[in-house]
C-alpha cells in the first residue's frame, strides 16, 4: 500500500474510512430500493440493468474505469467489472464479486416492505440485505474510499457485481468465465458472501466463520412416462402414481455421514473453544449444541435431495401420460460418484433423471491470504478467533474456480449474539445490522489493502 509520512495524512485517511462507514449504509438502503427479483424464469427477472448501472454510476464518479457487460443471451441481465491497480505486479490479484439479484418476497408475510431499504431499529431492511447486497454495498464503499483517497493496494483487486447468482449464474459469473475471462487476468484468489460473519458459542466466546467449500448443486428433473386413460377407469400403469412413490422414497432418504476435511477442520476448532466434542456415532445430536449454527452445520454432513415440485396432467378426469418432479440436490465434494450410484438404486431404471449440475468446490484453510483475514479482524475485534466452514449452498466461487482461483466466503459482519443469521438467508424480515457494515467496512477497508 503507498504510504504517507506526514500524520495529517493519516488524519485524512481516518476521515476517508469514516465517509465510507457513513456510506455504506445509504448504499445497502439504495440497493435494496431497486428490486432485482431474479425468478429463473425470463419473464419475470427485473432489476438487474438497473442496480448494476447504479453501481457503475457509483464507481465511474469516483475515476473507475468499468466493464458493463450483458450476458447477450437475455437482455437486461447486466455485470459490473472494475480494476484497481497495486503497487506489485509481480503478485497475483484478488477477486471481490457480489451478486446484484436476489430471491422473491412477499410484502404481506414482512414486518416492513421487502424493498424499502428502511433503516430502522438499529438494521437496514430487506430482501437482499444479507444475500447480497450488504456485502455489494460494503465492497462499493471501500472500493470508492480507496479511489478518492489515492490508495494502492499491494496487489490489483478486481471489483465484480454480477447478475443471475440465485438461479445458477448462467447469465452472470458462469457466462463471464466462459466468454470474458479476460476481464479476471491474473487473479489468483477471490472472496465473497457468506462467510467472515461472526457466532457466539457458548459463554460469549465468539468466533468468525470462513468458508472455504461449498456443496455441488444438482438441479435434477425426475420423469415417468406411462399409458395415458379415463380417471373413472381401473388404471394399474399411472406415471402420477409411480412419481409420486420415488419422490417420496427419494425424501424420506437420509444419505450417509461424510466428514470433509472442511468440517473436520470446523468441528476441531470449536471444541478447542467450547470443549465441546462431536463423536462420529451420535455427530447429528452433537451438533445440535450449537444452536441456531446447526441449520447451517447439519447440512453439510451429507448429501442432501429435496422435493420441491410436482407437475402433472391437464385435467381432473384424465390420466397423464407424463409426471415430473425437481429436486433440489446438494453434494459433498468427493461424493459425485457416489451419490450418482445411490440415486439410481432408490429410483430404479422407470425414473428419467436429467439435470442441471454446478460441482463441489474445496479450498485449503492455510496461506498469506487467510492471516490477512486474520489480522485484520483481529484489529477490529481483538477476541476474534477464525474457523473455516464448508456452506451447504452455492456461490458464484463455483465459476471462479474454473480459472483456478482460490475462492473463500470472507464479507465480515460482527452480529449480536441473539441473531439468528442462517433464518435470514431467503427468509421473512432479512435485515444487516447497521454497525456490522460499518465494522464490515472498517475490516475489508485493511484487508483490501494488506491482502
């Protein structure tokens, strides 16, 4: 990072990281404003054009230089790309990447309306707050803080806010990778959402999460196909009937414990902590004591396959001659093999499968990178402790990692310990507490410069 040696220098930096804590709340509420409802389904995406030309207004008004690209396949479904410079070209670059989509809500289940962006009770609300736009808008303070105070970092950090996260990237990171890779030269490491937030273990002790896996996603199709008839007739060959059986023999299955160095590496570290142990013959009720984290930590000690559509028939007093069903499957990294055999023993050869896949990735909890994460919360929190995790869903790091990068969950937030923060991904009343973006802000604000 360049330096100066004067401390009214110093001073000015303070007022610099102090305008982009004030910031980053104004840009959360801003982006929460601007609905960027991503359904999957072409018709009914909105939003994305118009939050990442916010984004790029943001950034070209501070002397960014930035890459507005359009997947080319949909209109509309919009990626903001900008480089900042280091001081050592020798070095490789680091990634940064939010999404700028995020799930539908309904109005009338919230406490406030989904896309206010209000700022109230000590938290901005709404849909996207913690999935993602709280870590867009503090990755956006800190990038125009370090542009209006002339600050280099060690090593070129690319800033990317990406379209199409939330139904598998194709028109946002997957796509980028396939046909601008360009735009990601050099890069060798690369954090994002879901990780750097902090848990309270029993006694107060806190700590903060890394992730450093994620599970595959499987987007599986399941077909029968059977004679078609007259619902008033005796009718033994019924594709509804038969679906219906292997769907819910296919729910009902628990499939077997796998520990992954990832959960390992996590379980050991918070029972050096807590004293707590985790023995393999009772692992699910052990991991239980960990409260609201075991939603989170349970997911990730097997594969998982969940229901989660049925379609069939046209009219009440036709049998179909087709039934389907999705199935929202999540693999553990070095089960694909595995999980593929276990699928097709449950189903049997009448069940066609076809799927959309997005692999496991795993990356090694060690290196400069991780003791940047370190000491820079450390210097803002100095009881933290850091253990790495592995997250039971996806990122856009599943594209990343194609181009070999190195990809962790690293958007800091330091919680109250009462927050059930796993309830709030996707849920009713998702809400970032105001002081965790300013602490977010404070913790990237070092990293980004000493990373």
């Amino acid at each position: 990072m360049s330096e100066h040696s004067d401390p009214s220098a110093s001073t000015d930096q303070d007022a610099g990281l102090r305008r982009a804590e004030d910031e980053v709340v104004e840009l959360a509420s801003d982006l929460i404003r601007i609905d960027t409802t991503n359904t999957g389904d072409p018709a009914t995406v909105v939003g994305e054009r118009a939050a990442a030309e916010y984004v790029a207004e943001k950034l070209t008004e501070v002397g960014y230089e930035v890459t507005y690209v359009e997947s080319g396949e949909q209109p509309g479904r919009a990626n903001v790309i900008a480089r900042l410079p280091g001081t050592d070209p020798s070095r490789g670059g680091l990634l940064v990447h939010g999404h700028l989509d995020v799930v539908p809500a309904d109005p009338s289940e919230w406490s406030v309306h989904p896309f206010s962006g209000a700022v109230q009770d000590g938290y901005v609300w709404g849909r996207g707050a913690v999935d993602m736009k709280d870590m867009v808008a503090m990755s956006l303070a800190v990038a125009r803080r370090f542009k209006r105070d002339g600050i280099a970092p060690d090593r070129d950090i690319v800033f990317a806010f990406l379209a199409d996260e939330e139904a598998g990237s194709f028109h946002g990171s997957q796509w980028l990778v396939d046909h601008r890779p360009e735009l990601f030269e050099g890069c060798t490491e690369a954090i994002s959402e879901v990780g750097g937030f902090s848990v309270t273990l029993k006694d107060g002790v806190r700590t903060y999460l890394v992730q450093t896996a994620e599970k595959g996603i499987r987007w599986l199709k399941l077909r029968v196909r059977a004679r078609a008839g007259h619902g008033s007739m005796v009718h033994h060959d019924n594709a509804v009937t038969q679906l219906s059986e292997a769907v819910a023999k296919l729910g009902r299955h628990r499939f077997p414990i796998v520990l992954t160095d990832s959960v390992r590496e996590f379980l050991d570290g918070v029972t050096e902590l807590t004293g707590w142990d985790f023995p393999e013959d009772d692992i699910d009720g052990a991991v239980a004591k960990l409260g609201n984290l075991s939603r989170i930590v349970g997911a990730t000690l097997r594969d998982t396959a969940n229901p989660t559509m049925l379609t069939a028939g046209y009219k009440h007093n036709v049998i179909p001659s087709v039934a389907e069903a999705a199935v929202d499957c999540r693999i553990l990294p070095g089960r694909e093999e595995a999980f593929d055999r276990e699928l097709a023993e449950l189903l049997g050869p009448d069940v066609e499968r076809e799927w959309v896949e997005l692999p496991p990735v795993e990356t090694r909890f060690e290196g400069a990178i991780v003791d940047r994460m370190s000491s820079s919360l450390l210097a803002e929190d100095p009881a933290a402790t850091m253990l790495p995790y592995m997250m039971s869903g996806g990122t856009d790091g599943k594209a990343f990692s194609r181009l070999g990068m190195h990809c962790f969950g690293f958007a800091p937030l330091k919680l109250p310990a009462g927050l059930d923060f796993s309830a709030l991904f996707h849920g009713v009343d998702e809400r970032v507490p105001v002081e965790g973006l300013r602490f977010g802000v404070r913790v990237l604000d070092r990293f980004l410069r000493e990373a």
